[in-house]
C-alpha cells in the first residue's frame, strides 16, 4: 500500500545504495541535456559538451563529449592549469570581482595573477 497511509514508513531512504553526491565545482560549462550521474565531480573550469553522458571524475579545465563522456583535449596545459586553480578567482569577495572584471574576462595570466 504505497499509496496508501503509512508509505513513508515503508523504507527507510538511508538504507538506498548511493554513489555520492554530484559535485559541479566553479566557472564549469555544462551543455544543454548533459547528464550528469551521481557520485561525479566536474573539475573547475571544465566544459561538458551537449548531451554527454558524464559517469567518471572531470579533470579541472578538461573539454569532454560523448557517452560515455571522455576528454577531448584540455582546455590548457598543465602549468597553466595549476595556475588558474591557484588563482581561484571564484573564491572572492563581490568587490574584487568586480575590480577585477577585466582581468578574469581578460586573456592575461599574468594580470589576473596580480589583481588585488
């Protein structure tokens, strides 16, 4: 009787095998009808193309497709990556995002380093 009184009590939902949770860090692109599975984390500044199927970990500023998902190519190289991660522009205050605008928007590593 699910449908009946005392369905809630019928399960218990913490017994439900999970995956984990879905976990989309910052500045990523997701495409129109990518679908995303439970237990993945979609790296910073990673894009998902349209209608990927994603069922493993994106690496930060990777470019996957298909389904299953792969990598396609990475955004940047590994040095610049860890740059853009150290930056961590996404992680600060309104104002200095807002001083700062020209700079992420901008295609100067160097200066979006800098900004203050």
């Amino acid at each position: 009787p699910i449908f009946g009184q005392g369905w809630a009590g019928a399960f218990d939902p913490a017994t439900f095998p999970s995956k984990g949770d879905l976990v989309v860090e910052n500045d990523v692109w997701l495409g129109h009808d990518a679908l995303l599975m439970p237990g993945v984390r979609v790296g910073s500044g990673a894009i998902v193309a349209t209608r990927a199927v994603v069922t493993k970990n994106v690496p930060p500023y990777a470019i996957v497709a298909g389904n299953p998902a792969r990598v396609v190519r990475m955004r940047y190289d590994e040095a610049t990556v860890a740059r853009l991660l150290a930056v961590a522009w996404w992680h600060w205050d309104a104002a200095k995002i807002t001083r700062n605008l020209a700079a992420i928007c901008g295609t100067d590593l160097a200066a979006l380093e800098q900004a203050t």
